[in-house]
C-alpha cells in the first residue's frame, strides 16, 4: 500500500472584524484539531489597511500576539501567490485568518486510491450554507 504523510489539503479563508479571530472561531477550530479529523498545516492572519496595504502575520511566529497556541506543522506550505490572491478577497479596513487544513480522515481514502492505481480527476466542495439551503427546499417540496 502507498503510504501518505499527508492527506488532502483545503485552504480557507475567514473574515473577520478587528485584527484576530474572534474567541470562539479559535475554540471551533482548536475542537476540530483535538477531534483528530484535521490537522493545521498552516495559520496565516492577513489584515488589509484601509489604502489596500496587506499585513501578514504568521501565528506560529506569533502565538502569543495571536491568542492561539497551537502546533502547526508544515508552516509555509501556503506560499506568497496563495497569500496575494486570498488578500485581494479581503476588503480594506478588514482581517482574514488564512488556514492550510490537511483532511487527516481522506489519507487512508488517498492511500487506498494511489495502491489501487486511482487517480481523483477531481473534487469538487459545496460550501455548507448551499447545501442547507439546498436540503431545506428539498424538504420543503417533500412536504
């Protein structure tokens, strides 16, 4: 069987007000790295200034600034592009934390796939609030 030191990464990006993430957004997030389903590749707050100027900081550097101390493993995996890009999503006078997610429950899924010669042509994420909008019309109509 392949082995894989990684399984599938998904790259997020949360806004927020202010200059870090609220209290609770950490807690979520400390929850599901406690919970084994992923693991933090990468923890990056980027906030835009109101003249479009972008800070980035990383929280592995700055665990104490950032209120949240956690280990992340591979810091730097998302490199300056990635950066660029998530920060021209950002609005002036706002922050945006920047999360590398490994999806530790898909690397046996991967390693399985890879052993048996199979290739995932692609995949593809609903975000969350279109398929609860999605399920509510469905139930809706069922009704």
């Amino acid at each position: 069987m392949t082995d894989f030191r990684y399984g599938p990464v998904e790259l997020h990006l949360v806004g927020f007000e202010g200059e870090r993430p609220d209290p609770r957004t950490l807690e979520a997030l400390a929850e599901l790295l406690e919970g084994g389903l992923v693991r933090l590749l990468d923890f990056i707050i980027l906030k835009k200034a109101e003249d479009g100027t972008v800070t980035v900081v990383e929280v592995e550097e700055a665990a104490d600034e950032s209120g949240f101390d956690v280990e992340v493993l591979s810091a730097g995996i998302v490199g300056d592009e990635d950066i660029a890009d998530f920060a021209s999503q950002i609005d002036p006078g706002t922050s945006a934390a920047l999360i590398a997610l490994e999806l530790a429950f898909a690397r046996t899924l991967a390693e399985s796939l890879a052993a048996g010669g199979g290739v995932v042509l692609r995949s593809e994420r609903v975000p969350a609030p279109i398929v609860n909008a999605l399920l509510d019309l469905v139930e809706q109509e069922g009704a």
